[in-house]
C-alpha cells in the first residue's frame, strides 16, 4: 500500500511547489477580496440595520429588486451601463490587434521598441492624472482641443458639459491608455506562428497584406477569441473611477451607470442592501454575458474558456 507521499497529487504538489508558492499571492487575493466578501450578499435580501447586523436584520426577500426595477432611474442607468460597455468593446477591442500587426510588420527593430514603449507608458499613468490630462486637453478656454477648433473657425465646445459627449471621451482615452498595453497578449500570440509559413507563402507569391490574412490572423485567432470573450464577459463592468472623475450632474443622461448609482445609494446615502441589489443584479448578467460568448464560441470554433 501506498504512503500518502506517493500519491499523484502529493507528488505534484512537490514538484511544483515553487510555482504554486508563485500562484499563491494571486490565490490569497481572490479569496480574501472575491470570494469571502461574497457571502455579504446576504443583505440584498434583507432590511439591513448597522446596529443589528448582518445575520439580525429583517428579512425582505425580493423586496429590494422590485424597488429597483420600478425605479425611474432603472432604465437609464442599465442603458447607460450597456452602451459605455457595448461602444467599449466595438472600438476599443480591435485597436491593440491592429497595433500588434502594424508592429510585427517593422522590420527596424529600433523604431520597433520604441513604439512599442511609447504605446505601453498610458497603461502606468493613474486613472486621476489621465482624468486631469483629458480635463486639460478638452478645456473650452485653454484646452489644446478647442485651440484647434477655434483656429479653424468654429466655436469652442464644453465637452465635458454636454452629455452627447461623455461616451466619446470616455471611449478614446480609454483606447489611447489601454491599446499599447492590451497588445502585448497579441504580440506574444504571433511568436508562436512558425516562420516557415511566411517563406512558403512568399515563395507562392504572396505579399504582406496577403500574408498577413491568411497567415497572421488565422495564427492568433484563438486568443482574439479569448480575449474577446473575457471582454464581453466585462462589457457591463465599467470601471467606477473614471466615470467617477469624468461625469457631472450635467452629463448624468448618458454617465451615470450602474458602479456610481450604486456609489450614491450605498455608500452616501447609506442605504446598503439596496446597492447590494442592484450589484448584484449586474454580476449576474455579467455571467450570462460571458457563459453565452463562450458557449458561442464554443459552437462556432474550437475555441473556448471552457
């Protein structure tokens, strides 16, 4: 009979231990501030009280949920949510894709690491200092952007008064602080094409447009599906400091979304079972979103999260 200490698993466990002693930060992470804050769920369906707590404050059911959904603000912030989400996705998806093929094409090597380093820089600068620089940069008096405008004639514009707005900026900066980062994953994904398929196909004829395709593209298919997936999966996870920083009460038809809603119900106005109703609510969309792309994917191609 066998110790424990020859068992598959055990043995593993011993041959892996440094890599798993290099999971286990990332593994400590999820647990503490993932997964046990998940049992505060709990209160959405309850009449929370800080002086009762969690487990003696009245139960509710639903109550919060339907309090939601009969609310006139609900149409417009899931509206709201869905479309910064949906444009985010559009847009910003497919330019670190684009980026990592125009880089695999720069043969100067030089030239490359520079762009490469000059595209990274925006994904290190803080959410507040890029929140500033596009509050400078779009200022109707001193800001670069009106400059331009009214040198060209026309009048300046408050950008960041004006609703119609909003998404567009959000979007861009979003583009210009997250693309060069974002292609590093495409950029690795196109090592892995053999380069004797470029030599056939030049030998065949094929120039670099056709080379790439019918060669780049289909080689790094697989992880722009991946990637693709996890971002639907988070089209309705916007991030809370930026619209945070960007919106005002001026532009609040089309930025306020579901993260500042629930900011201003739980946190300033203290009523925290109902923000944790309305949170939730999303996460669960949020699963449906990517359990639906992935078993898509799943369908139409070999490729999946799971």
């Amino acid at each position: 009979m066998r110790t424990w200490l020859e068992k598959p698993v055990v043995r593993a466990i011993v041959r892996d231990k440094y890599l798993l002693l290099l999971f286990a930060p990332v593994l400590l992470y999820y647990i503490i501030f993932k997964y046990i804050p998940m049992a505060g769920i709990v209160i959405s369906f309850k009449d929370y009280n800080l002086l009762k707590g969690v487990w003696g404050s009245d139960w509710v059911g639903l109550k919060y949920y339907h309090q939601f959904f009969q609310s006139p603000d609900a149409f417009k912030i899931i509206r709201n949510t869905f479309l910064l989400g949906f444009y985010n996705v559009i847009f910003s998806f497919p330019v670190p894709i684009i980026l990592a093929l125009l880089l695999n094409e720069l043969r100067i090597m030089l030239y490359k690491r520079f762009i490469q380093t000059v595209s990274y820089l925006p994904h290190f600068i803080s959410t507040v200092v890029v929140v500033s620089m596009v509050t400078m940069f779009l200022s109707p008096t001193t800001g670069i952007v009106n400059q331009v405008i009214t040198w060209l004639g026309f009048d300046a514009i408050n950008f960041l008064q004006k609703a119609d707005w909003f998404r567009t900026i959000y979007v861009a900066s979003g583009i210009w602080q997250s693309a060069g980062w974002s292609s590093i994953i495409f950029l690795a994904a196109l090592t892995t094409i053999d380069p004797q398929l470029y030599e056939a196909a030049e030998m065949d004829g094929a120039n670099r447009w056709r080379k790439m395709f019918h060669i780049t593209l289909p080689g790094i298919a697989p992880a722009i599906v991946i990637v693709l997936i996890l971002n639907i999966g988070n089209m309705i996870d916007i991030g809370f400091e930026k619209v945070f920083l960007l919106y005002n009460p001026s532009t609040y038809a089309t930025a306020d979304i579901i993260s500042t809603y629930v900011y201003r119900i739980g946190i300033v106005r203290g009523n925290f079972a109902y923000g944790t109703a309305i949170d939730l609510f999303m996460g669960i969309i949020s699963l449906i979103f990517i359990t639906s792309a992935n078993y898509t994917s799943r369908k139409l191609s070999d490729t999946s999260l799971w």
